[in-house]
C-alpha cells in the first residue's frame, strides 16, 4: 500500500507537471473453525481531534439543491471514458450515455500514464439514493456532483484525499485525509468534521449498511509485510473500538481488507495474520474462521466462494465444491467471479493452470449457489474477462482487452438466455460499477 502511495504521488506531481488546470465548467472441506476473540474493546487512538467542523469546503450554491432530472433512467453502469477523461453511465442498450462530469479527469492527456490501479485507488463513489456522484481529480482533491446534470455542489482542493464511502441515508460521507485522519463531509451544511487520527497510515474506510460505524483499515508501522488493524469508529461521537488484525501485503490495494456484509452486523477480513479469512460479528465478538481464504460474499452474506473453488456458509461450514480439483494434471485456476443480484447465482471463469492468462480455452460456467449445479456453461471468447453481473439477472457485464491500457478497453453484454456472441455497448472505456439505484422504479 506504502508503494502504491508513493507512485500515485508520483504520477500525480507528474501529470501537474505535464498539465495546466483547465476552468471549471460550471453547467474450500474443512471442518467449520470458530473462535471467539476477546471482547471489543472501547480504545482512543493517539491525538483524537476535537469534533469541531471545519468549512473549508466550499458549495458553489446551496448544499443540496433538488434534481432537476430524474438520475433514475435506466443508465446503471458508470465508466471512464479514455478518450477524453470523463465518466460515464451507460444502459444495458448501449444508447445515448450520460455525461457525469463537468471536466476530464487530468490524466487523460498522458494516457499511457492512466494505469487501473489509479482509478481502482480512487474510482468515483455513487451514493445510495443514486443522486450525487464523488469525483476524484489530480487539480481538485475532490468534488461532488449532482446526477446527472453535472451541478458542482462543492469541492476541496487542498487535502490527499481518498477511499470516500457513503453514509446510508446519503447525507453525509467519510474519507481518509492526509493519510492519517477519518473526516466527514455533510452534505447539508457544505461541511467536513475529522473524527479520528492515527499515527499510521489509513488505507481504508467502508461506512456499515446500517450505519453504525465506519470500519477502517489501519497499517501497522512497524510490520513490512503489510499488517494492521481494523477499526470501528462511531460516526456520532468518534470513539474507536479494535475489531480484529489483517495481514495483507506492502503493495494491498484497497477493498482487499474486509468488507461489512448486508445487513451491517459483521465483517468480512479477507485475510488474517495467521491464514484464512473471517467472518466477525459485532454483536458477540465472535469470529467466525475460514480456513481458506474467501474471494467473495454473496450480496446477502449467507454464501462464500473461496480461491480453491468452494461454497460454504456464514458458519463456515462446506456446502459445495464447485471446481474439480482432479479436471487438470496441474490443478485449476479460477479468474474472474461475479454474484447475480439476488445472491442465487455465482458466475466463475476458470482453465487448467497451463492456460496463459490472456490465451486459450478459459470457462465461464455460472452455478446456483443453493444446490451446487451447474445452470450454465461456455468458452469464453479470447481476450474476454468477466467484469460484473449486470443489474439484470439474465445478463454478464465482459471486458474485452487487446493490451493493458485503457483506451484498449471496451465493454460488452452477454445474454444468458440466447446464443449470440457477446455484444458491445461503448469502446475506450474502463468499467467502474454498476448501480441498482440508477434504475427507473416500476
């Protein structure tokens, strides 16, 4: 993480340098392992600020303004354009997209320079009601946009700012700042509050479901192997409560740590100091182990898929393996994997560990997650990746990629209920989300 910080300053002092500021435009089965941890204990971490807000933000009219459009209208899938540095939504039909950005991101003038890593270390955050939109920018530490007529609602441009997560009601959201600090930003009085600092690095924040705290991943100093803690911090008050250690790596990305699962009562650690992953619950603080490590929850927490193919339950407990180990000489290597919206379906794209990761016969084979069967199965084309399940149950989200930069990037639909070849909605682009909060209501 150290690393990938000090290259996105890197780039970013590059770009500055490169650039000018344009004007703004204001239009797997082992037996189940549980183990209770000790208690979570109620702790401060070293020179907690007062909670006193701070107006440096400024709104460039009032705070929140009503839409003027609808921002539900059919167009869930937000993306970056590599041509000219705006992000996008799209529909499902690959009509007309809308325009979310009032200017380019700055790095689209050097696009060999625009690497995925710099957009998945900041990619711009949708709130819940689909109505705002948080951008990132190399001259602008952030600004909020209304969706989508582009009305710039406020901006910082002086603070490192990153890993924004919303709060559930779309009031408020938090951020790392300066890599050490916890802030808010309200959204009602165009206003920031900085709940908590550390002396460590920050590289993380997720708001709960139900939003009772903000879990923050906090880097150990001390460890060069990528260790830390997670920590959860009451929005209200600002008291910080330890709930469990990860080990990660020096370059872990961020969204590689944990997780909250659905309904905001436990955590997800992708990976422990000591192997494995688990499920932890606030209520009891009871951690719940996964020998192996978990690559994905279901999006109503009750299902998980491990890196060596199986399925098992919120207790940890084998429901299926749903890769054959003996299917190749070398074992098999499983890529890309996707949940359908409702959590029935798991969509997984695998080969024989001979397979090259760009070339040959790769599977994409799609599994009911309460019986373990197989519901579908094809070769997946040459160059193609599974992106995401669509916010429509019968349809995959595909990256097709001639080579690593984004303008060789385009993203295509495939239907599973018919047998035409994959189809293309918008080419250049890197995929960033898609949003169930951009639907029209029937």
């Amino acid at each position: 993480m150290k690393t990938i910080l000090f290259q996105l300053s890197t780039m970013l002092f590059l770009l500055a340098a490169c650039t000018a500021p344009e004007t703004l435009d204001t239009s797997p089965q082992p037996r189940p392992q549980a183990s209770v941890i000790s208690p979570i204990v109620e702790q401060q971490a070293t020179a907690v600020p007062t909670l006193i807000p701070t107006n440096r933000p400024r709104p460039t009219e009032t705070a929140v303004p009503p839409p003027a459009v609808d921002p539900q209208n059919n167009k869930p899938i937000l993306y970056y354009n590599a041509a000219d540095g705006h992000y996008y939504r799209i529909g499902l039909d690959g009509n007309l997209p809308d325009q979310l950005t009032q200017q380019p991101d700055s790095g689209h003038v050097m696009p060999d320079m625009v690497a995925q890593s710099l957009l998945d270390f900041n990619t711009p955050s949708v709130s819940p009601n689909g109505r705002f939109l948080l951008q990132y920018d190399v001259y602008h530490a952030w600004q909020l946009l209304r969706v989508p007529d582009r009305t710039l609602l406020a901006e910082e441009t002086t603070d490192f700012f990153y890993s924004p997560s919303w709060s559930p009601d779309s009031q408020q959201f938090a951020y790392i700042k300066d890599e050490d600090q916890l802030c808010l930003f309200h959204l009602a009085t165009a206003s920031e509050t900085c709940l908590w600092q550390n002396d460590s690095d920050l590289l993380g924040a997720e708001w709960s479901p139900d939003g009772r705290f903000i879990a923050v991943a906090q880097d150990d100093a001390t460890d060069d192997t990528g260790r830390g803690e997670i920590w959860l911090i009451n929005p209200e008050t600002g008291n910080a409560f330890r709930a469990e250690a990860y080990q990660g790596s020096p370059e872990i990305a961020l969204g590689s740590i944990f997780t909250w699962l659905s309904d905001g009562d436990a955590l997800l650690i992708y990976n422990l100091p000591e192997g494995g992953s688990a499920r932890t619950v606030l209520e009891d603080a009871q951690t719940i182990g996964f020998p192996n490590r978990v690559w994905s929850a279901s999006p109503d927490g009750r299902f998980f898929y491990t890196h060596d193919g199986q399925l098992l339950n919120a207790t940890a407990a084998l429901l299926h393996q749903i890769t054959d180990p003996t299917a190749c000489p070398d074992g098999i290597r499983i890529r890309q994997n996707a949940w359908s919206p409702d959590s029935s379906n798991l969509a997984f794209v695998s080969a024989c560990h001979t397979t090259d990761t760009y070339a040959g016969n790769w599977t994409l084979t799609i599994v009911n997650a309460v019986s373990g069967e197989t519901v579908w199965e094809q070769v997946l084309p040459e160059n193609y990746s599974l992106l995401a399940w669509s916010t429509d149950k019968n349809t995959l989200l595909l990256s097709y990629k001639t080579s690593g930069w984004p303008k060789d990037s385009d993203i295509y639909t495939l239907d599973l209920n018919s047998s035409d070849e994959p189809q293309p909605i918008v080419s250049g682009a890197v995929f960033l989300g898609s949003y169930l909060q951009w639907l029209a209501e029937e």
